[in-house]
C-alpha cells in the first residue's frame, strides 16, 4: 500500500504533466495563430502593393490618352514614355513607378481616316509590377446614334417623346427636351446640368416620382450632365480632299445619284452630260458634289436614293435631298458579316423630301453641318408612316420630323420615328468621315 505521500506526488506528477500538455498546445495554438497573422499581413501586403501597381498602370493610360489628346493630329511611329522626353518613366510620390510604351498600328483597312494604337502600361510598386494594355482609337462622330449642338429648331425647343427610342450613344452640346417617356439605350451626355421637361420644366432629378405622372425618360445606360463639349466642323474637309484625288469622284452642280444593289451608281449631272450614266463607286469609297458658282449661287444639292452594295461617303455642298429609301444590299442586322457601309454629310442640310413614300428607311451616318437633318415640310404635310434609320443623326439643329398634340401625344403630321444605332460604326465608320478630335477605347486587357 503506497502511503499518503507518494499518492500525493504521483498526483502533483499527473497534474505537472498535464500543465505541460496544456501549455504545449497552447504554444503551438499560438505559433499557428502568429504564422496564419504573419501570412495574411504578408498577404495584404502583397494585395496593397499589386492594387498600387495597377493604379500606377492605370495612371500611365490615363496620362498617354491626355498626351493624344495634346497633339495637333494623331500621332505617327512609336513612343516610351514621351512626356518625359522617351525612355525615363514616371514617378508618382512615394507609390511607385509607371511606364508606357505606344504602338502605332496604322490606318486598319479600308478606313484612311481612322488610325489605331496599342498603349502598355506597367506600374511598379516595391518590386511588384502590373501591365495593362489599351488599344486606342481616333473618335470618329459616326459613333453616335444622335449628336446635336442644341435641341432647338429656329429657336424653338425640339422634343424625344414616348415614341423614341434611341439604343446607341446621345450627346447634345445643349440639353435634352423630354416630352413622356422615350428611351435612351445608350449612354447619354448633355453638356448642360439639366433637362427641360414638357409638362415639370426644368430639373436635374431622374427619379421616377421626380414628374409624376409625365416625362419620365428611361436612361439605360445612364445620363451624364456637364460632359465635354465637341464642336462640329463646319466643312467636310476630309471628304473634299478623297474626292479630289485619284479614285474619288468629284462633281460640279445638282446631281442625282440611285444607288444600285449590284455594286454600281446611276448618276445624273448636266456638267458632264450624264444622264443615268452608270457606273462604279468610287474606289476609294469618296463622292462630293460643289457648287458651280465661285460664291455658291448655284448648284451643289445632291438627291441621292437606292441600295448600296460597298463602302461609300457621298457629300455635298449645299442641300442633300432624299426622296425615297436609302438601304445596305446585305443588311447588317440580319447579316454580320455585311460591309456596306454609308456616310451621308451636308455642308447644308439633309431634307426628305415631302413626297417620299409612307415609309422611309436609311441605312446610313447622317451629318448636316450647316443646320438639320428634317422633313420638308413637317409641319404641314399629313401624318405618314415610319422613318427608320439604321445608323446615327448628327446636326447642329435638332430637325423636325414631324408634329405631335402636346396634349394628347398623338402624331399629327410626318413620321414617327425609329431610329437604331449601327454598331459597327463605333470601331469601323463610313469613309472619311469626320473625326472629333478625341480618342476612345476599342478594348482593354490586363
């Protein structure tokens, strides 16, 4: 029998090593819990330093899109970093570094007026780097499916109402006239910070109870106020220079062009004596009509109608005249592999005529430079059918179209419209046609 003070120390033995357990756990609890923190503030870390190199990154397309934006035409060849004199990159504070390398890609196809770039951009923080890519573009307004410089026709404010719908990119150099509820697809941008609505008159506020029970727009893509303003030109410089030169086709006084679905034009002009001379579209994709007086006294309208098989800008001095449909001979919307592709540009103004069928399609990127692109006589011919553009309206004026009873909504003279954006002219526009001076985005990579 053990006596009482060996139970005693096997007991104190027991309990000592079951301390020694305990704190063995507890110090290996511990070791992990200090290793699992070390590991995950070595983590966030790691993620303070990849997030500062991305927007060092960042911060190098950003300063390289300010750069193009900086020069006088777009740039040719290639460049490191040329705000720094080449080569040297660009400290941002205690951050870190960026560099930028751009790529001149060229004119890309059938496109001489458009040239793209590719724009690398690596940010360096503590020995961790980020690389970023841009591909860039000259922006182009046959981007927009509606462009105005003012919502006004004469002075008078010019209205969407409920029967618009506009699915491609808006921007007014003024602010938008809302009647009802049209929408907006695309991004909208209205360099003034308000809208003018029919029935609440001016606000800012988008909200759905903001105008109850009326003018209750749907913005899809959002609406931005006090954007930057782009000025039209008031000439097709461009367009001018292409017809001129070899594979353009120049013409002096009014003309008449039919286009023809197998690739051809049949063209009237009293200066070359042709009468529904047939023949093929300009090579270089470039038509322009110009006055036959040295003050433009006369001539210089072209009243062009048909289907077009190819790429074609036709242009004219003075009034473009439209009397009948203007269409692709293989529809993009139905066939994405189609190339027919139409700028249409006044330096006047773009008029379908009153005697044009019920319905009227254009398939083109229309551009009056002088005023409007309307309907003669809008507002005292009886209510037709559909106008349907597959493309975009750019104007200085809004043109009317036609008339609507403020009261009931109803239409009461021209066209309704529907006007749908044609997506391929954000990256590919119709020849020579004007640029904005700007640069977009085509696509981005990280």
């Amino acid at each position: 029998m053990k006596n009482p003070s060996a139970k005693l120390k096997e007991k104190k033995g027991i309990a000592l090593l079951a301390a020694y357990m305990v704190l063995t756990v507890l110090a290996i609890l511990t070791s992990a819990f200090l290793g699992r923190t070390l590991s995950q503030n070595m983590a966030i870390n790691t993620f303070k330093r990849q997030t500062r190199a991305f927007n060092l990154a960042e911060a190098g397309l950003n300063r390289a899109l300010y750069w193009f934006r900086l020069q006088g035409a777009p740039p040719t060849g290639n460049y490191v970093n040329p705000w720094n004199g080449g080569g040297a990159a660009s400290t941002l504070g205690t951050i870190g570094t960026y560099s930028v390398s751009i790529q001149d890609l060229g004119n890309p196809g059938a496109m001489p007026t458009v040239r793209r770039y590719k724009v690398t951009a690596t940010g360096t923080s503590n020995n961790i780097n980020k690389t970023l890519i841009n591909y860039v573009q000259t922006d182009n307004f046959a981007r927009y499916i509606w462009f105005t410089d003012r919502e006004t026709f004469g002075g008078t404010d010019v209205w969407f109402w409920t029967q618009d719908n506009l699915n491609g990119p808006t921007h007014t150099n003024g602010h938008f006239n809302i009647y009802g509820n049209p929408v907006f697809g695309g991004e909208a941008r209205s360099v003034d910070d308000y809208i003018e609505f029919y029935n609440n008159g001016r606000a800012i506020d988008l909200s759905a109870t903001s105008n109850p029970p009326y003018d209750q727009p749907t913005f899809q893509s959002g609406m931005i106020f006090g954007a930057e303003q782009f000025n039209m030109p008031t000439q097709a410089l461009n367009l001018r220079t292409a017809a001129s030169a070899t594979g353009g086709l120049w013409l002096v006084g009014d003309t008449t062009v039919v286009l023809n679905s197998n690739g051809t034009m049949s063209v009237t002009n009293s200066a070359k004596n042709w009468n529904n001379h047939n023949m093929a579209l300009p090579t270089n994709g470039s038509l322009f009509v110009a006055c036959s007086g040295s003050k433009c006294s006369s001539g210089a309208s072209l009243t062009i109608s048909g289907t077009l098989k190819g790429r074609l800008t036709a242009g004219s001095q003075r009034d473009m005249i439209i009397p009948n449909s203007v269409v692709y001979n293989t529809d993009p919307r139905t066939n994405p592999a189609s190339t027919d592709t139409l700028g249409l540009i006044s330096e006047g103004d773009i008029v379908i005529s009153s005697s044009a069928p019920n319905n009227v399609e254009i398939d083109a990127s229309i551009m009056a430079l002088d005023t409007s692109f309307m309907v003669q006589n809008w507002d005292t011919i009886s209510a037709k059918g559909t106008l349907t553009v597959y493309g975009g309206i750019i104007q200085v004026d809004r043109g009317p179209v036609g008339t609507f009873n403020g009261a009931t909504g109803h239409k009461t003279s021209g066209y309704s419209k529907a006007y749908s954006y044609d997506t391929r002219l954000l990256d590919n526009p119709p020849p020579f046609f004007p640029t904005t001076g700007d640069y977009i985005t085509l696509a981005w990579e990280e």
